[in-house]
C-alpha cells in the first residue's frame, strides 16, 4: 500500500481527523476567496496606475488642493472644507477626471508633528507619467508661473513655503560688473557637474556678498533666483544646516541672509582659525562644525549652491570664510555715479544727477521716491 493509500485510509477511518483536515481545508479555501480579489486589486493597482503624494509643507500642495477641486466629481464625494478664504477639497476620497482621465484621490491629516501634516494622495488610471507632470504644471494659476517659490526652514525644519513674484535684474541697481559677475559664476556652475568631477573638486558653489545695509544684496538674490529660474530655499536657523541643504534639488539656490547675526553666538576657546577649533561652553549658536561640513565636508550634497549676506564679513568665523568652503566673497557697497543715473533714469524717466557723493541704493530708493526730480538733483549736489 502507497504512503497516500495509506493516508487515505487512516483518514476514512478516523472521524477525528476527517473533521480536523476539512476544517483547515475550508479555512485555506475561505482564505484564498477572501484575499484573491485584494491581491487581485494590489496588482491593478501596481501596474495600470499611477501615484504621486503631495505634502502640505511643499510648493505645490495648495495649487493642488484647488485644482482637485475643479476636477473632481461631486458625486462621489460631498466633503468640502474652507481654506485661505476658498472652498478646498475635503478630507477623505473621491474621484475626478483630468484631461480625459479617470483619477482617485485621498486627503489625509497626520497630528501627530508640530504642524499638523497634511497629504493628498493622486492615483491617475494611466501609465504615462507625463500625464503627472502636466497635471502639477496646469494646477499652478497663473500668477504662480510669473513668481519663484521660498520655502523656510528653522531649527526644526521646513515651515512650509510663500511666492514671491519674479523681479528683472535691470529693476535691481547694484553696479553692472557684479550683476555680470554672479549670473555668469551661477549659469556656468549649472553645467559643471563634469568639470568638478574630472579634477575630483567638490561639485558645489558658495558665495558671500557683504556690504553695509540697503546696498541691494537681498534685492540681488531674489532677481538673480528671477531670472536663472531658482527657487529659494531661505534659512532662518543654522540648526540643521546639513539636513536642510540635503533638502535641495537641482533649482533651489539657498540663502543665509546676515549670517554675522544668526551665527552671533559661535565662539571659539582659542584663536586657532582651523575647522577643529573648540566651542566655547556658552555658545548659544548653532555647532560649529556641522555648519563647516555642511558647506564643504562629507555631508555637501552634490549641486549644492548658497549664498550668505552679511553687514559685517569681520565678525564671521575665518573658516566660515575660507577658500573652498566660500568661491567667491563679493562686496557690495553704495552705488557708483553710473549706477545712480541709471536709477535715477528709471524713477523720472530722463537723465539727470551732476554732483553725486555715494548712496546707497536704500537711501536713494528713499529719496527718489518722495522727492521730485529737481528736488532729489538738488539734495544730491547739496552734499
């Protein structure tokens, strides 16, 4: 007799053990019938559609709430909430319809963090994820496609993101040579990723500009970022200075603007100006060698690009400083008589200013702006 004849018999005979084989083959078969459609569903799932999540703290979760709310199809979902003084979509699911496309989407809020976590969930019934791309492309309205975005970070990370709208570098006056000087260093680091690796240097740029208050030098940024097409990430904490910058994708341009106030309570126990320099014990700063490796150490990512303002370069850390942590160290001072005219030029539309002692671009923004033409000519050659 055969093991299963065997089995078979022993099995026939046993009331026992009948019921107990039967009972665990009902259950592997109620189990099968139970998880057949849901697997069934994930594999649907997984390869006819496609899903992208948005974040409330990045640049495009509001665009994205409002546009779903265009599109979606009432019918399947009633929920609605107000937001930024306009009728959002609901937390919860639905459906819509995009550019003859069927997608669902789910909103959801997580409380556990800080600042309650808001995600939507979009899956589109495609595999063309180009369909994605135009889908977050079109959400932006129109005034958005004329800004730059400026995500803040703090101690604790992203505190979500503003728009500022795009400004013309012929708007900022700050002299042409530096203008000339920042736009062709930026666009031809863009294209240096090869340059860099081939001589095994650091694939990253930092820039320092320096001057006293009012000479333009966040006015030059936010231009600058306007038209290279950056968006701004802007930090208002060097706690966490490595996460953020690993934060970066291949437009941002980071700003630390008057690091020599932000960076006030770092010190030193010696004079020794090398990157292994103690910290006193009172510092109330941020640590000093994470903001040293994560301007240029083991932590940089690749592509990183910043710039760093400050009034008063002398109370900066001299390895803050130093060659190949900054590339270029730029000072920006009161405006030279050429750059005045062009100013003055574009506040009365003639030409015009004979003496001329410096002024920053602050005061005489000031001036051109309460004072009429013979008036601000008058002051200026008073002086």
């Amino acid at each position: 007799m055969t093991l299963v004849q065997s089995f078979w018999s022993a099995l026939a005979s046993n009331q026992l053990l009948a019921g107990g084989v039967g009972t665990v083959a009902f259950g592997a078969a109620m189990y099968l019938l139970r998880a057949a459609p849901q697997k069934l569903l994930e594999f649907f799932e997984r390869t006819l559609w496609t899903k992208v999540y948005v974040e409330s703290l990045s640049n495009e979760y509001r665009d994205v709430d409002g546009f779903i709310e265009k599109r979606r199809l009432n019918f399947f979902s009633r929920s609605l909430e107000v937001k930024d003084g306009a009728i959002k979509t609901g937390f919860g699911g639905g459906w819509g319809v995009y550019d003859g496309v069927l997608f669902k989407y789910s909103k959801t809020k997580s409380p556990q963090q800080i600042t309650p976590m808001e995600t939507i969930a979009i899956s589109f019934l495609t595999r063309d994820k180009s369909l994605v791309d135009r889908f977050l492309r079109d959400s932006a309205p129109e005034e958005h496609r004329n800004s730059i975005a400026v995500t803040l970070y703090s101690a604790g990370g992203s505190e979500g993101a503003l728009r500022r709208r795009k400004r013309g570098l012929d708007t900022v006056f700050v002299d042409a040579a530096i203008k000339e000087r920042l736009v062709s260093r930026l666009r031809w680091f863009m294209g240096a990723e090869d340059w860099h690796a081939s001589r095994g240097i650091p694939w990253k740029l930092g820039v320092i500009l320096h001057g006293p208050p009012g000479t333009g030098k966040t006015s030059l940024i936010h231009a600058l970022a306007s038209d290279l097409g950056f968006d701004i990430k802007y930090i208002k904490s060097l706690h966490g200075l490595g996460a953020a910058f690993r934060s970066g994708a291949k437009n941002d341009l980071f700003v630390i603007e008057d690091m020599d106030a932000i960076a006030s309570g770092l010190k030193r126990d010696s004079d020794d100006d090398g990157d292994t320099g103690r910290l006193a014990a009172s510092m109330r700063g941020s640590p000093l060698h994470e903001i040293l490796n994560a301007m240029d150490g083991m932590q940089t990512p690749d592509g990183l690009k910043f710039i760093v303002t400050t009034n008063h370069i002398d109370k900066l850390d001299p390895a803050i400083i130093r060659p190949g942590r900054i590339d270029d160290v730029i000072e920006i001072g009161p405006l030279s008589i050429e750059s005045a005219r062009a100013m003055f030029k574009a506040f009365y539309g003639r030409d015009g200013i004979g003496a001329y002692e410096p002024h920053t671009g602050a005061q005489l923004q000031q001036m051109f702006s309460t004072l009429s033409a013979e008036q601000a000519e008058a002051a200026l050659g008073s002086r």
